[in-house]
C-alpha cells in the first residue's frame, strides 16, 4: 500500500485545542491531566478500544467518529490538544501509550462489537502509529490483547513474523532500537553474495511532527543524502529503500569498525586525559581533527548535518572515519526539508536547534563543541550541557584545566552563534596545541599527526 491517501476532507489541522472541537459538536466534558472525559461515570468500565491517528488527521476524524459516539452516549475520552497528541505519539510519556490518543468504554460485549465495525466503516482511510501489545482490528482501532475473544479480528490485520525483509534481506542481530526506528545488522542473500549489510527501519507514523511528516519522510530523505553525498563525504553506500506493512526499510553498506565513542570510552575509562600517552592524545584529536575535514566538506557543498556525536562517527581500520545518520540534515541551497526535522541528540543540540529555527553551519559548530566536549572527558555532553542548550562552564572548568581546550569549548558553546568560531579556527588551535605537546614530533612522526590535513585541507 502506498502512502498517497486522496481524500476531499483531509485539510490541514484547523484547531489546536482540542476542547473547541467538542463544543462545536455541544458535547459536554471534564478536563483531567491530559484527558478530555466525557460521560465520566463512577462505574468502571472494563470493555474499550483505543484510536491511534496522526495529528493532521484529528479533525477529520473526528467529524465521522463523533456523531457515533453521541449517537450511542457512550463514555469516552480524548487527548486535550495538538502539542499533547505530538508528545504522546512520539514517546514524550512513555513506548508502551504511544498511539493510545482516544478510549472509547462500551456497556456490553454486543455493543462493542457492532459500534467497533461503525466506526472501522467510517475510519479505514485514515492511518495512525502501532500501538505496542495490543491487536489491530481495524486502520486506527486497537484492542488489549485480553479482548481477542471479544472482538471480530479481519485476516488483514494478522501480523506474521517474517524472517527475511523484503526480498532479500535476513536480519540477525539488532544493534539499536527506539520507539521510531530499529537498526538490524543482516546477510544480502541477493545472488547468493551472502554480504552484511544495514537494515534502518521506519516504524510507521512514528515520529510525527506538526506538518505530518513522520519517519517515512526522514527516511527517504536520508536515503537521497546518501546518493547526494557519497562522492563528497565518507558515508556508507545506498543498498536498497522498500516498504513493508506501511513500515519502511533503508539498506545500506555495512562497514566493519568500532564507534568513536566506544574508542574514547576504551581509552578514557582507565585513566584522565592528563594521564594519557602522547600517542593516545595525538591518535584521538586526529579523529577529531578527521570530523572537522568531513564536516568542511559538507559545509562547502551545501549541508548541515545537525547530528554530530560520537555515536554516529564509525572508525574503519584506524585510518578512516565514517559518519552516519543523516536524517536531520539540511540543503543550505535547497532550503530543504521546509522547515528543518526537530530536535537531535541532548546535549550536541544548539539552543538555535532546540527551538527550530532556519539552520545555520553554527548548529554543527555547537555540535562540535560538545563532541569535544566528550573527547577530552569521555563524558556525555549532556552531563554539561542542559535540556535548554546551556553549558555550565564552571561544571566544564572544574574537569578541564587546560586553556586551549577551555577556550575551543568556550567558543564552540557560545549561546550567541554569530559569536562561534569558524571551523578553520577549531582546527588551528588544535594543530598548534598538538605541536605544543612535549616531544609529540619525535615520538610519533609529522605524517601521522597530519594525517587527514592533505584529504581535507588542501
């Protein structure tokens, strides 16, 4: 099924608040924590079905469904407005609740059943997140599992566990999973090739933001960055895109290596960064130095990556650095996506970041701050930097003695962006604190210490 849905009455969302929408129909409600009740009673209900549905369907949705549950006078209640509905869907209070936006409590077994069909009849083109541990009988109704004796379940709805994806593709180890995306490690058995791959999967509707984009669409535009940039910057090959009962799957190269920030934790874990080797701090602030070049060239051709952090940048045999994940990325000269995807990773993201606004390269100089932050601590940045993007400098102070760095992280974090350096700056200072090192020359040679200047700074 694809994901184009024409239908005359699917308009933008009209009301924020959820509220308006029910006195317009002149149903009467109580308002409690996220909830909007209606016909509360002290009796308890033990017979219900949820409604899952993106936020752009909302109005639509309930233009068929509540002239139903007025019909019926049943007990319901509905969450209290959009920003509300958005959290929800997208983890904000938890996985297991994610898509559970209506309950609808039915008197009787017969009840159930026959109003649960009147209001698949009138909801079947419209589409909302998975809801966990729970049954789909209809496009947005879901019941507890304990129900399945209760409700008729259409063949439609059965979910059969596959063990290959697509064509081609058997997984075998989940390497990351969150409530929008999970990342699988698999065999390519295409031509009997049996070679490693990727699978990034989508989870339908998940991730949704106020336009109604949701993962399908960061996935598909991570999927054109990469064919953009595979020539530009080191990224991992585009290997195939499909989708599967409405979730969608990424396949790309795998490479072999070790995260950057498992290789600073490895090294950091036993000792400071004063206690380090000259050869340990030389090889680290290469990298460093590697992210900056990659993050250059990026920059001159027109992107921002907006997601740096040691987490998504893959060391290959010691001489290579390879960066993922480039969902939250921007086209500087294609004003694309319009506007930019929300949010990142806490304690990498700008205050600039954090509130949406058009991104700038000094998104990415933030980020780099707090991805130094970490490579010279091994700390989480977020352990430094607050929810609202601002560094606690004397927190930094009191484990970072050295000036130079002091200075790197008080301009990269600058609150003000047209006051962070440049990333010829960034680069430079560390360059000099590198030939500043005692004996660094003599004990691991000018080549090695500049091994990513002649690549990425010619």
């Amino acid at each position: 099924m694809g994901r184009t849905i024409a239908m005359g009455n699917l308009l933008p969302q009209e009301f924020k608040d959820y509220k308006t929408i029910l006195s317009a129909y002149h149903i009467s409600f109580i308002e409690d924590d996220y909830w909007l009740l209606v016909n509360k009673t002290e009796e308890k209900k033990n017979l219900f079905v949820f409604l899952s549905f993106k936020c752009i369907y909302v109005l639509s949705i309930l233009r068929q469904v509540l002239p139903i549950l007025k019909r019926h006078n049943l007990t319901f209640k509905f969450i209290k407005n959009e920003q509300i509905l958005l959290k929800l869907n997208n983890g904000g209070f938890g996985n297991d609740v994610i898509g559970k936006n209506m309950v609808i409590y039915f008197d009787s077994t017969a009840d159930a059943k026959i109003i649960a069909k009147e209001i698949s009849s009138v909801t079947n083109i419209f589409r909302g997140p998975v809801i966990s541990e729970c049954i789909q009988t209809g496009e947005i109704i879901y019941i507890p599992a304990d129900f399945k004796g209760v409700f008729d379940i259409p063949k439609s709805y059965a979910r059969k566990t596959k063990k290959i994806i697509g064509k081609y593709y058997l997984p075998y180890q989940l390497i990351h999973r969150s409530h929008k995306t999970e990342i699988w490690k698999a065999v390519n058995l295409k031509g009997f090739g049996f070679s490693p791959c990727i699978i990034k999967k989508a989870i339908a509707f998940r991730s949704e933001d106020k336009y109604g984009r949701d993962m399908y669409d960061r996935i598909l535009w991570e999927k054109k960055l990469l064919s953009d940039l595979i020539d530009i910057i080191p990224v991992p090959g585009f290997v195939d895109f499909f989708e599967m009962k409405q979730d969608h799957y990424l396949v790309t190269e795998y490479i072999q290596g070790v995260s950057l920030e498992a290789k600073i934790k490895s090294l950091l874990s036993r000792c400071s960064w004063q206690e380090l080797s000259s050869g340990s701090k030389s090889e680290i602030l290469n990298y460093y130095l590697y992210v900056i070049g990659i993050i250059q060239r990026m920059h001159d051709a027109g992107y921002i990556h907006r997601d740096i952090t040691a987490g998504n940048l893959l060391i290959k045999n010691r001489d290579a650095l390879y960066i993922l994940d480039l969902e939250l990325a921007y086209s500087i000269k294609g004003k694309k996506p319009n506007p930019s995807y929300i949010l990142g990773s806490h304690g990498y993201m700008s205050p600039e970041q954090l509130v949406n606004e058009v991104p700038t390269e000094k998104e990415d100089i933030f980020s780099l701050g707090a991805l130094f932050l970490f490579t010279v601590t091994g700390t989480h940045p977020k352990n430094f930097i607050g929810e609202n993007a601002e560094a606690d400098f004397q927190k930094i102070e009191d484990v970072i003695s050295d000036q130079c760095f002091r200075k790197i992280l008080a301009g990269c974090l600058n609150p003000n962006a047209c006051e962070r350096p440049a990333l010829s700056d960034i680069r430079n200072e560390i360059i000099e604190w590198l030939k500043g090192m005692d004996n660094v020359q003599r004990k691991i040679g000018k080549i090695k210490l500049f091994m990513h200047e002649k690549e990425y700074f010619a």
